[in-house]
C-alpha cells in the first residue's frame, strides 16, 4: 500500500482570517503542535475536496466511455484505448492515479477525524459559529471518506483470480494506512466496503446541514450557498443510494439479495423526495433543462467548483474545420442507441426509422448530444449556424484528416454553444463535473423499483415508471420538449415486462449519462460478458449524391479487454503481494 509521509497542505479557507483563528506566528508545525494550527487541520478537508476532478475530459469520464462502447479515442496510443484493446501494459495503467487519489484522499480525511482532532478543535472565536463549521467539518470528512470508499469500489472492485469478490483495502484511520505491514494489507470483502461507505454516509448525515441552500441557513457565512461545491445531507442520501444499486448489482450480489434492490429503491426515493421539497419551491423542476455551462445547475446534488474558462473541451470536441483537434468520437453504436422520436428503438418496425435518413425524427437527446452529417453548432440565443458539419466522403470533417475524428460523428454534449473561434472576442463558459445528479437518483430509483418491486408498483412514493419518465420527458440541454412530453407508448409496453423494463433504464443510462464515464462500470456491474463486449465498433461512411446520400458503416476499433474487471494498479500488487489481482488480470501480479 501507498504510504504518505510528507503532506503539503494547499489551504482553502472558507471564512475571513479576522473572523477565523489565528496560527501561531511561527508559522511552523509539526504532528505535536498541530492542535495550535486550526486552519491546517482543516485543511485536511479542504485538500480532499480539492482532489476530485473538475473537468470531463479525463480518463475517469469521457476516455473511461471510449474504453467501453460508446465512443472511439482518436490517437492509437491512447492509455485508455490501449486498455480497451488489451494492448495496456502494466506501466502505462490509466486508472491508477484514481487509486492514488482516492486514498490520499482519505489519508487526509483520516487526519482530520482521528481521535476526534478536527471535531475538537476550535476554529471561531463565536461559539454558534464554532459549532456549525465544526459539525460542518465532521459530516464532510465522514462523507468524502465515503465518496472516495465508493469511488474505489466502482473502480476496483471485482472477482480475484481466486474466484473470489473483494472490495479494496479499508482504512479508517490516518496511523493505520501510514504504519500498515505492505506484506499484511489485503483486500476486504465487497460487502465490507459497501458496510463502511454506508456507516459513513449515515455518520456524514448525522452532522451535516440537509442541504446548502441559504434559506436554510441560520448563519450564511459558514452555511448555505458559501458551501455550494460541498456535502450536504442531501447527496449523502444519495451517495447511499448508489451505493445500495451497486451492491444489488448482479456482478456484486450473486445471491440475488432482493433486500438490497429495496434499500436501493428507498433511499434513492428519499434522495429524490429531498430535492423536489428542498429545491422545488425553489426553482426545480423534472422537466426543467440543465445546463453543462451552469455550476450551480439545481440538477446537482453534489457538484465540483467550477473549471477554468478555457476553450479545452470545444478544442477536444470539435474538428479541424472549427479549430478544433478531436480527440474522441461517439461510435455507431451510441448513435443507434437513440431511439425514433416517437420513444421506440430503431430496431423496432413502429419507430419509423427509416435507414435511408437515419438522423430524421430522432429522440430529441440525440440532437443535445450529437454532431452528425448536415448538423450544425448554432450559437446560444440567436441560434444562427457558425459551422455546418460534413462529414461525407471527402468532406471536411470526414475522418482520416488531421484534427478530425474517427467515426464521422462529433460529441456535442458539454459544449458551450456561445464559442465561436471566428469572434473577435472569443467568450468562453465555465463548467462543472456533476458527481451527482437528478438523473442519478432517478434512474437508480427506476432500475431498482423495477426488479425489487415492478415497473408500476408505488414504492417510496413513486413508481419505477414515474422515475424514469421524469428522465425521458425532460427537455433537453437545447429547451426541446422531451421524449414522451405529452404521450411514451414505449414506456407503456415496456411497463407490461420486468425484463424489458429492465432493458429500457440500460439503455436510458447509456444515453442519459454519454461520456460522463459510467458505462464502462455499469456493464461491470450488470456482468455484462466479455463475448459481448469484445466486439468491433463502427464508423459511418457516407456518399454523397445527387437525391439521398447513401450510408453504410466500418468497423473502426476493436474490443479486447482480457477482463470486465479494471486491474488492481501492478505496483500495489508489487508492494502488498498479499493483494489479489482481479480476475483476467494475472499477467499482472508478481
């Protein structure tokens, strides 16, 4: 294991210094005097949040979605793509600074809660005061230890090359991960870890505010709004949620615990029943639009600070053509994902889908999160085209030219749809990763209602129907009437079938969560075999002519992952070798 000697703590503070306690003037510390440097032991704190990513365009988002099947990475040298076509070499890992992250993550949270230290230290002169950022501290160290705990579990989780389920190490105090024996660490049990994340979202709970609202605030400058970017009660209901789903899982629940579909459905409802009596007075709606460009989206329950204002994602997304230097593609596969507009696949003979047009009367999602032949990036507001995509052969946005993608599909999903590269001033927009969302918990609710109750059975005060027809009918990240707003035959038909409801949230999930790095662990989750994953992904190739363009499609990556399992990092297998490596995966161990 990891082991964290020298820490250097970037502080953040979130009151005045006049209003704070003062460190000692010689502004030196060491573990014995530390008790006289409040603003350090809080600190511990303030750098775990600071760990988690601010951007998508990481290997945990949208490459973790090119590893899995939704889109194509550009460049063959990719770690991410390698990964996918079981070409990765133990030293060129993708995922291990997640691993590193998340335990030092919460080696300082450990730091924090140790004995107690950082809810007994005081921070403000005014006791009222003291007591909120103090019980405020505690409940965000609890449920970051928690978040972290989940992450790692998503991550890492799996069946060893034994046979057997196992979590990742648990550590629960700072002493312990730093003075642990390498050659004694080992892997706790799956159901372990879910045992921890959940006595740790319970214990988060218990001390913080329900939620970081300002009208719920007794004293907004240590409460409310000032904590946007935070915990509150709110999203450890939901983190609880979520980690309930996984544990149901069928990959993680081998004996089909129904008990834990339910516990997924209960707090998943609660999670939902607190945001539309919280925020919905407020301004939430189901049916509202969010925006990729608005960190303080009421969609969040828990929501990162924002990015930089830079141009990286349109840089990233767009082609050449538009300067831009595309760095990944949706595939075939995510596009035919879409169902019609009319709500049914389009395999199905009642869509309509007519293959001679295959961009007409799609889902309105399609056209929020996709660039294709004949699109074009319209500016926010006036809705004038800056750029028209060609993506036929010999177009200019046809893959195989430098700077333009592989599949002959663009991602339109993150963009800020005011930035135009030919303006005299080029604005830019910030953003946020929103860890977790509206659409989280609903589709959670729909997923586990589903299989532990049925599609229309009222659990919790909702239906499993009702939950994902929240997602479906929204309107779209363009202000477009969603799916089904007024009528989902679909829906209705797939209510009539446990399994074929079943089908329907996988394939909302895909859709609904595109590039934000959950399809990859949730076909782990499902146990979704390798048979079916290691399979081409494909391109579009079209002619174009004179009356209808013609349309047919080439392979362009392969799958061949030796394992649904991601790889326990090699040099933890190295330096603890009493760590099982997960199955698949044995060319990695000592």
């Amino acid at each position: 294991m990891k082991k964290f000697n020298t820490i250097i703590l970037s502080i953040v503070f979130l009151v005045s210094c006049s209003e704070a306690l003062e460190p000692m003037s010689s502004n030196y510390y060491t573990d014995d005097n530390l008790d006289d440097y409040p603003s350090l032991i809080k600190g511990f704190v303030d750098k775990a949040y600071a760990l988690s990513s601010v951007t998508y365009m990481t290997n945990e988002y949208i490459y973790m979605d090119c590893a899995a099947d939704n889109g194509v990475i550009t460049s063959n040298t990719a770690w991410m793509r390698k990964l996918a076509n079981g070409s990765i070499s133990p030293s060129e890992d993708p995922t291990k600074a997640y691993w590193d992250r998340d335990y030092t993550g919460i080696y300082y949270v450990n730091r924090f809660l140790e004995n107690n230290k950082g809810y007994n230290t005081q921070y403000m002169r005014d006791a009222d005061q003291d007591q909120l950022i103090r019980k405020a501290y505690q409940g965000d160290a609890y449920g970051l230890r928690a978040w972290f705990l989940y992450d790692l579990l998503c991550k890492f989780g799996g069946r060893g090359t034994d046979g057997q389920l196992y979590g990742v190490p648990i550590f629960t105090t700072a002493t312990a991960q730093t003075t642990a024996d390498p050659s004694v660490v080992t892997r706790a049990s799956f159901d372990e870890c879910i045992q921890q994340i959940i006595d740790d979202c319970d214990s988060a709970f218990a001390y913080l505010p329900l939620a970081n609202r300002d009208y719920l605030a007794s004293n907004t400058a240590i409460e409310g709004s000032c904590r946007w970017s935070r915990l509150d009660g709110m999203s450890v209901v939901a983190l609880k949620s979520l980690a309930y789903l996984l544990w149901a899982s069928p990959t993680f629940n081998p004996a089909s615990d129904i008990t834990r579909w339910q516990k997924a459905a209960e707090y998943s409802a609660q999670a939902m029943r607190l945001k539309q009596q919280i925020d919905g007075p407020k301004g939430f709606s189901p049916t509202a639009p969010f925006f990729w460009t608005d960190p303080n989206s009421s969609e969040a329950f828990w929501i990162s600070r924002p990015s930089a204002l830079t141009s990286t994602m349109e840089k990233a997304q767009y082609p050449f053509g538009f300067t831009g230097n595309c760095l990944f593609a949706p595939s075939q596969e995510l596009v035919d994902a879409f169902p019609a507009a009319n709500g049914y696949p389009i395999t199905d003979s009642r869509s309509g889908y007519n293959h001679k047009m295959p961009y007409a009367n799609r889902d309105p999602r399609f056209y929020a999160t996709i660039f294709y032949n004949g699109s074009s990036a319209n500016r926010e507001g006036s809705g004038a085209a800056m750029y028209t995509f060609e993506t036929f052969q010999s177009g200019k946005d046809e893959s195989g030219q430098a700077g333009n993608g592989l599949t002959n599909y663009y991602l339109k999903k993150f963009l800020y749809m005011g930035w135009n590269p030919t303006d005299a001033t080029v604005q830019t927009m910030p953003r946020a990763v929103i860890y977790i969302g509206w659409r989280d918990v609903c589709l959670a609710y729909a997923e586990a209602a589903n299989i532990a109750y049925g599609p229309e059975v009222e659990a919790f005060g909702y239906t499993a129907k009702q939950a994902i027809g929240f997602v479906r009918s929204r309107k779209t990240t363009d202000g477009e009437k969603g799916l089904g707003a007024t009528s989902d035959p679909y829906l209705n038909e797939c209510c009539t079938n446990q399994d074929k409801f079943n089908e329907l949230v996988r394939n909302e999930r895909r859709i609904e969560f595109c590039f934000e790095g959950k399809r990859f662990l949730d076909l782990v989750r499902w146990g979704v075999p390798l048979n079916e994953r290691n399979t081409p992904l494909h391109k579009v190739k079209i002619i174009k002519l004179d009356t209808v363009n013609a349309y047919s499609t080439v392979e362009v990556d392969q799958r061949n992952m030796p394992s649904i399992f991601l790889p326990v990092p090699y040099t933890e297998i190295v330096n603890a070798p009493a760590i099982v490596q997960n199955e698949g995966w044995e060319s990695w161990t000592r």
